[in-house]
C-alpha cells in the first residue's frame, strides 16, 4: 500500500472531520438553512429538529439529558463559562476553586482571572505521571470551596484523571466538579452519573466534527447545577450561552458523537495497539527513549516521548514528511519549554526533547511503520550532531 506524504500524527491537535459527519452537515447549509431559533415556520422547525437530534446524540455519548448539553464555541469558551460561571452564581456560597497545574490554558487562564477577581485558587501539582494526589485534593478543600475542575485527559502527555475518585470526594463536600473531556470524550466511555460529573467540557474537533463547536454539560438533577452566562444576547441555550446556533456545526458535532458511540471501543484497542509499538520499536533502537505520562492510565491514542540528546524543534524541522507535535499545539506561540511536562518534575531538558504524536481513525499500520522508521533515523542524525 502506498502512503500518502505528510503522514498526519497530531489528532490530538484537531481531527479531520469524517466524511460521514460533512454529509450529515452538508443539508443544513443551503436547504435547511433556518434559524433554528425562529419555529414560526418550517425553515426554522427544521433546523430546530437538526439541533434536538444533535443534542440527543451527544447526551447520549455521555449518558446524560439532551437539555443539560449547552452549545458553545468548544472546549475554551465551556471551560470559561464554566470556571467564571460557577465563580459568580456561588459567591454567595464560597470564593475558593482548586485546580491542577497541568490543565489546559483555558481553565489556567480563567483561574488567573478569577484571582484578579479576588478569588482564591489552589493548583495541585502531579506526580512524575501527571496525577494529582487524592490526599492533597482532600486536604485542599476548605469550606468556602465551590468547584474542583480537573481535566478528564491531559491533552500533552495523556495521562488520565482519576475521575471516579474525584467525582466522590467532590460529591462528599457538596462541591461541584467540572472536568474538561475535550481530550476524553469520544475516545473513551464517558458517564456523568457514574462519575458525578456535574460540568463537562467538550470539543467537536477532537471527535472528528467540525471546528468552532463543542458543548458544556450542566447537570440538572441531583444537584441542580448552574451557571451565570459570560456572553449576553438573546437568552439562546437556557440563558447561559447567546448567540445564534451554528446549526451545520451542531449537525456535524452530533453525528461526530454517535460516530464515535459505536466506534469508540474498537478504536481505542487498535489505536492502544499502534502506540504500544511505536514506544517498543523506538525504545529498541534508540538510545534514552523515556515515556511522558502514566504508562497504563493514558488515552489510547496518545504517545508523548523525550528522546535523550535531541530537542523537539530539530525533529519537527527534520521530518517535514510527519505531521507529529513538540510539546502542545495549543501553545505553538509559546517558546518555553512545556509547562506541563515541566510539571512532571524531569527539568527542561526532557520537556525540550519531548515529542507527542497522537494517532486517530484513519492511521494505518503502514504509516505507523513509516513514522517509526523515520523518527529512527532523525534521531541517530540528532543524537550524532549532540554528540
Ligand atoms: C484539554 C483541552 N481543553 C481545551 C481545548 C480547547 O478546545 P477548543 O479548541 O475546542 O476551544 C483543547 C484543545 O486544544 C484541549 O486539548
């Protein structure tokens, strides 16, 4: 089989939108094109039956209530609403939050913010896997604490949040747990009720939707929980997010979820299955190939390594033919090392060498083969000239 060049490796970064999404989405641009806000007439209906579908079908990838998912941007503007939102409907209640230093730059940026509000905030570190302690979750909480946001999946290294865990202690304080799945959700069986998940965070583009689209979960029963709006409008999804609603985009994302509702499982075995030999085969021929991130509790579809003697920027620049990613691609602007392997606790030298290559639907086994081979030979180049 031929391979077509660049071989795409960064799905965590985005994932292409499968073919059977755009021809769900593709209708609801010239046909069925109302305002599903305006339901005076059959246009509006329509595109207002295109949204509730979609709605269902997202719930259900997360066993949730179609009226508990609101509709927003993606996973940036759910992790603002959802950090900002709790901060002001429970100021009345408290004005501490705890978090952890390896989140995304959506919640850590809403975080700083809440501090130039006055707020308080705690960021746990990780162990040397990127897991928080329990115990120092628990000893964290104060009686003025009013949410723990704790992503499901880091999106750099993989590692896995103890959600189940997390979701019990917070229940057992009546204190509400947001997490940010955009990394999780749709690769892996994700069930609010299970894990008493009140506030969920999700991305269409990482389940292969389309971009510009993603979802908050606010559970409505035990407990009821709510959020102040940060855009105001037209009172669309509940009051909480105004604004039109990009029905294409919702289509898209809902036919995205139950994709991946059926797909999931075997995706992730075989997915699970490629990483584990790119990790074996690269540790077999290089020299200081370490894992970033826990060895079992990962995404499946994510590998992040560091390579000894050789720094992330001069393999990008090497293998033009490999889509693969240095460090977090939502950071790109950034040129420090990453703060989240630097979490870790392994110094910049490790954070700088390291590599995250993320597969998804469409990898094949040959062009896993053909990326192993070709970061064999970068590296032998690399670690040659640093010797
Ligand atoms: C963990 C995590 N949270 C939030 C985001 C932001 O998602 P979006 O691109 O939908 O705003 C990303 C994507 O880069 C992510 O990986």
């Amino acid at each position: 089989m031929t391979i077509k060049l660049p071989v795409y490796l960064d799905y965590n970064a985005t994932t292409p939108v499968d073919k059977r999404v755009l021809a769900e989405m593709l209708p609801y641009f010239c046909e069925n094109f109302g305002n599903a806000a305006s339901t005076t007439h059959s246009f509006g209906n329509q595109a207002l039956a295109g949204v509730s579908r979609a709605r269902q079908q997202i719930a259900s990838l997360i066993n949730a209530k179609s009226d508990e998912i609101i509709f927003t941007s993606g996973a940036t503007e759910s992790d603002n609403i959802a950090l900002l939102g709790v901060a002001e409907r429970y100021a009345y209640k408290g004005d501490h939050i705890i978090t952890c230093v390896t989140e995304h730059k959506a919640v850590l940026d809403s975080a700083k913010r809440l501090e130039q509000l006055g707020k308080r905030v705690t960021y746990l570190p990780v162990d040397r896997y990127g897991q928080i302690n329990l115990d120092q979750l628990r000893a964290a909480i104060t009686p003025q604490t009013i949410l723990i946001s704790i992503m499901a999946a880091n999106n750099e290294i993989g590692t896995l949040a103890p959600l189940r865990e997390i979701g019990r202690i917070a229940r057992e304080h009546g204190i509400i747990f947001h997490t940010d799945g955009a990394q999780y959700t749709g690769h892996l069986p994700l069930d609010v009720e299970a894990l008493n998940i009140d506030l969920l965070s999700i991305s269409a583009h990482k389940l292969y939707g389309p971009k510009g689209i993603g979802a908050l979960y606010v559970r409505k029963d035990n407990p009821r929980v709510s959020v102040a709006p940060v855009i105001f409008g037209g009172g669309h999804e509940q009051g909480i997010r105004s604004g039109t609603l990009n029905v294409p985009a919702i289509v898209g994302f809902g036919a995205a979820a139950e994709l991946c509702q059926a797909e999931l499982a075997e995706e992730a075995q075989r997915l699970r299955g490629y990483c584990a030999k790119i990790l074996r085969e690269l540790s077999q021929a290089i020299e200081g190939v370490e894992l970033n991130g826990h060895p079992s509790e990962r995404l499946p579809h994510n590998l992040n390594i560091s390579i000894k003697g050789t720094r992330s920027s001069d393999f990008t620049g090497l293998l033009g033919d490999i889509a693969i990613s240095a460090g977090s691609a939502c950071n790109t602007a950034n040129p420090n090392p990453s703060h989240v392997i630097c979490a870790l606790g392994f110094g910049n030298d490790r954070a700088l060498s390291s590599l995250r290559i993320s597969l998804g639907r469409t990898t094949t086994l040959e062009e896993v083969d053909y990326a192993i081979g070709r970061i064999i030979e970068a590296s032998k180049v690399l670690q040659l000239v640093a010797c």
